[in-house]
C-alpha cells in the first residue's frame, strides 16, 4: 500500500532525490524509481539504509527457501561488516509486512543486538533478550512499540558508526512512533503490564541515555519503567519472561540511581528475594544487590554532607560511625564476591593486550613510545567486561566515600570526644583503598609516583578506561555501549581528582581523542576532558592542560 506523499516545502518528503528535486511523487516503496529508469536518470534513492537491509532480507529469503529456515531466523542473517562498509542499493523491488518485520530485525542484527543474544541455544542466549527478538518478530500488520524503540536504537547506533547524520534524524522519527506506541500500549488494560510494554519502556530509556544530551528523558522512562515493576509488585516478577526482563532492566535503574546518588528500593528485602521465587542467583544478580545497597550508603553519605546533617534530628558522629560500619561491611562482601570461585570460573580476571600488538595501534608513531600508547583489556566474552565495569566502579565509588567519611570521623572526634569515639577503627582500616580490586589484572605499565592510598583506586580507573575498547566493538552490538557511561565517567571523576596521575596517562587522552563515534553520538555530553597542548611559540613552547566539554 503506498504510503502517504507528505511535502515539506512543497515538495514530497520522502523518495529518491531525483523526484524531490522536480517536486513531483515518487514511486515509494521501490529502491529504483520507475519515473526515474524511464527518463534514462540515475534513482538515487534517499533511505540508503532501508535499501541495504532489503538486500539482507532477500539473501534472508533464499537462504530461507533452501534451507527451510524461517525468514526471522538469526541462522540466516548476514554476518557483520566494519562499520565502514558502504551501504550498497540494491536493484529489486520488495514490499509487505513481512518485509517491513525482516527489516526491523536485520537492524536488530546489524546495530543492536550480538548475534549470540539472537540464538535459540540456551547456554549462548540470555533468555530476556531472546524473548525481545522473537516479540519483535512475531507482529504483523502494525509497528509494536518493541518494533518502533528497537529501530530507532538501531538507526541512531549506525549513526554513530557511520558518522552518517541522516540516520540519526531517522531514529529521531521512530523514537516518536515509539512513543505514541507506547502511549496506546499503556492505554489499554490487557497491554499495560505486558512483557512487551514493559522491555519496550526500559529499552526506551536506554536509548534516551544515550541519545539526550541531558539525560532527563533517559531518567524520565528509566522512573515509568521502575513505576510500572513497583506496581507489578515483587511476585508478579516470579514467571517468565518477566522474570528476565526485571533482571536485566534493573540493573540499568540500579546504575541510574547509582549515578544520582539515591537510594532505590530494589535493595528492599522484598525485591532480593521474591522476585526470585526460589531460584538461585547468578553472579551478575549477586552483584547487582550489592550495587543497590551502595545506592542507599551513597545517599547517606551525601545527607550527612548536607547542612542539614546538623539539625537536632541526627547526631553526626553517630550517623558517620553507623555509615562507616555499613560501608566496611560492604567493602568485606565485595571482596567475598570477588574470591568467589563460581565469580572466576563464569567471569575470568581480564588480560591487557601484549605491548607488541597494543604498540601497533598506539596512536603514538615514536618508537620510544612506552606509557604514552594505550594498552586494552582482553575479555573472555561481554558479559565479563559488563560485569568487572560495574564492580570496578561500585569499588571505586565506595573507596571515596569510605575515605571521606573517615576524614570527617577524625574531625568530629578530635573536637568533641565521647565514649563512641572507641568504636572508631583505626585509620589505617579505613583510610587504605578497597582490596575488592585485588584481582585486577597486572599492568605492563611503569610504576606511577603516587601515593599508597590511591594505588588501588588508580588501578580500578585504568582498568575502566582499558576496557572501552572491548565494549565499544561493533560485535557487542548496543548493549555494548549502554554500561560504559557510568564507569567511563567515574573514571575520568577520579583521575580529575588526582591531576598528577592524570596529566601522565597521556595513553588515556590519546583513547578519548581516538573516540570520535563516542563524542559524535553525544554519549558523553558533559564530560570533561583533559589534553595537554602547547602554547608560546619556538623555543618559548610549554605544554598546558586545557579541559574540554564534550
């Protein structure tokens, strides 16, 4: 069915450019123009991409026929290119629903999702986003709000890629018919809570996080979609695929909070248990409890900050000794986590890459090059570098506050002693830096002149910043990208806070400044950035930090 023939400015919206140019409706739907071939001119049709992925739908398509694989298999998609690759037109005419369902999962294929998501196999598929692929090729007729969200996703992270504009204006669109999607979903009572609206809405939240500049329509879907969990309540959580969609979603509003520095009630008793019904927890989901009681000490730590924390409702010194118990005992359960042996045979300690092959791709051509080029983490598969991300960055964030409050501790007992300033531990217990970072991974890297107390601080950091790499790969599709923005971030707080070890991971800035699909997709808006640069002239040259805003 043809589509509506919008103008803008007078002149149809859509369609090859060579029909917009002459102001006249062009054969939609088609890759090649009919008008355009019967005048002898070239059809340069406008949406490229949509071409591209009608070629992978008819190789779907054959490969289907001779091999009985379903249209929508992940068997029968076309393995990745670089993201260089040109998108190429193809010169056959296709059409339908079902061509419209191939092509939103070859997006899904192509940008969003890693193949191995995409596999049927249990031991290769997390079963969440297994349901998300087969939600999404399962509707017909009209664009489900999975369908709408997943290709606004797909659009802008090839965006990103390709540096190639358009397609983000393209996401843009789908991002408005997914929200008028999930506004008819919420609408309707048999579709408010269903598994589909629900991922729909965290997905949709993720995309925000990455596409605003600001981060308030991220956090806005991010509160809707915690709202709709919390009216769910913690049994409606038991059953698949619900289960698997809390999973997964809560610890995208665990990071949120994180972030913000709020407590957030996933670390209630209720939520650890119930929604579990019995089933043993993962690694990952012992993990995410432990982030989401840091969420609560964070808060804590910055009510006891604030002016108010001198009122006569709370006694510092007791409010800063309860903190202080609280976090120690977390630190001893990150640790514990981390020793576990279940924790290192299903996550490996990350290797960095062997100095030959990292000095390879140093962007630094001086062959004296030694702790100027960048040396990546190696991981084992995504799920690892995802999970040491976040422990690194919980650890690091627990490490300040413990050191912060430690410092306020010594203030408030040296001005006015009491008997509970016995509680206190000493210094040295508290001062030291969490040994949760014991299994980090051994640096090929000169000793840094830094002080004791922030070596395994500085360690955790590097090791963040190592990893992006890894998670940036085209291979791990979007999800690849969602879990660096908090740990990048944390990283680059600290070593702002320690200029000295800054200004000499010169390795550091030059990886931000080969990033450029990082400040191009707005994914870091806001962070600030280091660089050395030089200023004077001839002999009377002297390097100089200059901070930059992404």
């Amino acid at each position: 069915m043809a589509r509506k023939d919008h103008r803008v400015n007078g002149r149809p919206s859509t369609g090859c450019e060579a029909c917009r140019k002459r102001k006249i409706k062009c054969d939609e739907g088609k890759p090649v123009c009919v008008k355009c071939t019967k005048r002898g001119q070239e059809c340069r049709y406008r949406d490229q991409i949509q071409i591209w992925f009608w070629d992978q739908t008819e190789e779907v398509k054959e490969r289907s026929q001779s091999s009985a694989t379903p249209p929508h298999s992940p068997g029968g998609l076309k393995g990745r290119g670089d993201h260089n690759e040109t998108l190429q037109i193809t010169q056959q005419i296709k059409c339908g629903d079902a061509i419209n369902r191939d092509f939103v999962l070859g997006l899904t294929a192509k940008y969003c999702l890693p193949e191995r998501y995409l596999s049927p196999q249990h031991n290769f598929a997390i079963p969440a986003r297994y349901h998300m692929w087969t939600s999404m090729g399962s509707y017909t007729g009209t664009w489900s709000p999975m369908a709408n969200i997943i290709t606004a996703l797909s659009y802008t992270r090839c965006s990103q890629m390709t540096g190639d504009v358009r397609m983000r204006r393209k996401g843009l669109e789908m991002y408005q018919n997914a929200l008028v999607s999930i506004r008819r979903a919420l609408y309707k009572k048999s579709t408010t809570f269903a598994p589909d609206t629900i991922l729909a809405i965290g997905i949709m939240s993720i995309y925000e996080a990455l596409e605003d500049a600001t981060g308030c329509k991220g956090e806005t879907h991010s509160s809707a979609f915690v709202n709709l969990i919390r009216m769910m309540g913690p049994e409606g959580m038991v059953d698949d695929p619900m289960h698997d969609i809390f999973c997964i979603c809560r610890v995208h509003a665990i990071c949120q909070a994180l972030q913000q520095r709020r407590s957030t009630f996933f670390s209630q008793q209720d939520w650890l248990t119930l929604p579990f019904g019995g089933r043993e927890k993962g690694n990952y989901n012992l993990m995410a409890d432990l982030v989401a009681e840091l969420c609560t000490y964070l808060e804590a730590a910055d009510i006891l900050d604030s002016t108010s924390s001198t009122s006569a409702l709370i006694n510092p010194l007791q409010g800063r000794l309860s903190l202080q118990r609280a976090c120690l005992s977390l630190r001893t359960r990150f640790t514990a986590w981390s020793a576990r042996p279940e924790t290192l045979a299903e996550f490996p300690t990350p290797k960095y890459m062997d100095q030959e092959t990292a000095r390879a791709g140093s962007p630094d051509p001086r062959s004296n090059a030694t702790a100027s080029f960048y040396i990546p983490l190696e991981f084992d598969k995504f799920e690892t570098a995802e999970t040491y991300l976040l422990y690194w960055t919980a650890c690091l964030m627990l490490s300040q506050v413990l050191k912060s409050n430690n410092s306020v501790l010594m203030n408030l007992v040296s001005k006015s002693p009491s008997p509970e300033a016995g509680a206190l531990d000493s210094p040295s217990s508290t001062v030291s830096s969490t040994s949760t970072s014991s299994k980090l991974p051994p640096r090929q890297k000169p000793k840094y002149s830094i002080p004791d107390s922030t070596v395994e601080d500085f360690d955790m950091a590097t090791s963040i910043a190592a990893s992006m790499e890894y998670c940036l790969r085209q291979d791990n599709g979007l999800f690849g990208v969602g879990p660096v923005i908090l740990p990048l971030n944390t990283a680059m707080a600290w070593f702002e806070s320690q200029p000295s070890c800054w200004q000499r991971l010169k390795w550091c800035r030059d990886f931000l400044q080969l990033m450029p699909l990082i400040q191009a997709g707005q994914l870091f808006r806001g962070l600030r950035v280091s660089r050395i640069a030089m200023k004077g002239e001839g002999d009377e040259r002297v390097p100089v930090v200059v901070e930059e805003v992404c």
